[in-house]
C-alpha cells in the first residue's frame, strides 16, 4: 500500500508464501493465486472483488478500482498470446494491490463516485512510456510475482546443482503453473552459474538477463543486440518448438560479449505464434571473476523495463 512503512516484495511474497505452506503443506503447487488474493484482502475494507479476463490491447494485466464503492478489480488479457502468463499476471497485480495500492474507504465516494484515477496498467511491451517510479513498481510486482509462485526453497530443491535443460525446464513451469520465460528469468536470478537468456524477435534482442557471476565475468545483453547467424534459434526447432533436448556446445566465436567469445552451451526455443526466440546461454565457470570490475551494469532486461531499450 502506498500509507505507511513500505513494504518489500520479497519479504511480503515470503510471507504469503509461508501462510501457503503452513495451511496447504509443501503440496501446494502451483499457487492457486486468485482464491489467495481474495482470502488475503476480504477482510480490508476495500477487497479484490472480482478477477476476470478481459479484452486489453497493449496490456497485459490491470488492477483498477470499482467506481462505486471501496473494491479493487483484476483484469487480465485473456488473449491466447498470454495465457501462459495469466497466473503470472495475476500475482502481479495482486502485488499492485499489497504494495501499491492507495486504500480505498467510503469516504472516497462521498459524492457517489471515485473522484481519482487509481488504475495501475501493466504493459508488456511499452516501457518507453513509463517513468522511474513506473519501472520500479512494475520490477516491485514482478519480484513479488516470481517468489510468491516460485519461492525460493521450493526452487532451489527443484534446480540446484543441474544444467538447464528442455526437461528441467518443462518440470518448473508445469510445476509452478508459469511460462517458459518466467521460469528462465527465476533460474537466472538464482543460479551460481554464469548464466544468460536472450529474448530476440527479428534477429535481435529484445532484451536479454545474465546471472550475478555472469555479469561479474563482463558478460551482459545489450538490447537491439543482433543475434548471431549461426545460432541456434536462427536454425529452427522441432513442433515442441525446442532445438534440442539438451544445452549445445558452442565453439568460441558464435557468441561474443564485452570480454570477447568463448565456449558456450546454447539451448533455444522458438515460437512463431509469439513471433519470438528464447535461448539460453550457460558458460564454464573457469573464469578468474577477481579481475573483473564489481559494479553491475544494467542488463537488457532493465533497460528494457526503464525504457532504456530500444
């Protein structure tokens, strides 16, 4: 809520997260969002009344006020493009609604109507509009989003310690109920990995993410970057829309980043219905990270939620 001591998205999907588990135990998965959000706010005065799908153009999701009394709405786009997203969409904004949101009482409809715009409408693909606090409440919401549905322990007993793969991947999306992306972008905040994922469409990034020790061996995605040709989502993929099972070896010279090229393994997926690739990029470790400059610099996937990006 924006009264009072602000809340930190992690700290507060934590705490849902353990609620979750003290009543549903560890067989919880994947969140039923929508039936959480509504137990957690009916007992404000101004409560999720209603979460539907609706007809959003440039929107992913929406959490908006009734105009006639103290309720809030979730709206999701309920385009087939997105419905991989709705249960990500939905914790979104229902992290708006913990951590944003103004609290609505019956004296903001004195006269019969709310007299203020309170709606928070979340773009997919339209950062260039937002401003600093924008990007910092949608960050804020997607962070509470990615732990709620996916927390940490429950992650990391799931991952840790394995190379990502089709099979790996496919187990935490049907498990937690995401889209591939999500599930890659939780990987890549988590793993101790030099790690990266690009999302490209036309042959360049649209924007892109790498682990903390990648981007402390110098390794980061520029967006507008443009993809190699030889790549392997530049080849094509089979009807699961997956190049191959497991990551590819690389040779040095396919991919090159601000420290030069290196051996990778690359595991691609691509989805002409979205008009998008996804790869995966996983690097040896044996590099002396001690040599490199600690400050991180934005990735893509900042850039491109700041606007930065083209």
């Amino acid at each position: 809520m924006s009264n009072g001591k602000r809340k930190s998205p992690q700290q507060e999907a934590n705490r849902l997260s353990i609620l979750l588990r003290h009543v549903l135990g560890e067989d919880r998965f994947p969140v039923d969002v929508e039936a959480l959000a509504r137990e957690v706010s009916r007992n404000n005065d101004d409560p999720i009344g209603k979460i539907v799908g609706g007809d959003l153009p440039g929107f992913e999701g929406m959490l908006r006020p009734h105009k006639k009394r103290p309720e809030w709405h979730i709206v999701y786009n309920d385009d087939r493009r997105y419905r991989g997203r709705v249960r990500f969409t939905i914790a979104h904004e229902f992290g708006h609604y913990q951590l944003h949101r103004p609290a609505l009482t019956s004296r903001d409809y004195a006269t019969g109507f709310l007299d203020r715009d309170s709606d928070f409408q979340c773009k997919p693909l339209r950062p260039s509009a937002w401003h600093e606090a924008e990007r910092q409440r949608e960050e804020e919401a997607d962070t509470f989003a990615s732990f709620l549905l996916m927390p940490f322990d429950d992650y990391r007993a799931q991952v840790d310690g394995q190379e990502m793969t089709v099979d790996l991947l496919n187990h935490v999306t049907n498990r937690y109920g995401v889209s591939l992306i999500a599930a890659c972008r939780r990987w890549i905040d988590f793993t101790d990995k030099r790690a990266a994922m690009v999302v490209a469409r036309d042959g360049y990034a649209k924007w892109g993410r790498a682990s903390k020790p990648a981007l402390k061996s110098g390794i980061f995605v520029r967006s507008g970057m443009p993809i190699p040709d030889d790549a392997l989502a530049a080849i094509g993929a089979d009807e699961r829309g997956f190049v191959s099972d497991r990551p590819v070896a690389r040779p040095p010279g396919v991919w090159s980043f601000s420290r030069g090229s290196e051996p990778v393994r690359e595991l691609a997926m691509v989805s002409e219905f979205l008009d998008m690739s996804l790869t995966i990029l996983q690097f040896d470790d044996a590099v002396d990270v001690r040599e490199i400059k600690e400050e991180e610099p934005w990735d893509a996937y900042d850039q491109f939620r700041a606007g930065r990006g083209s």
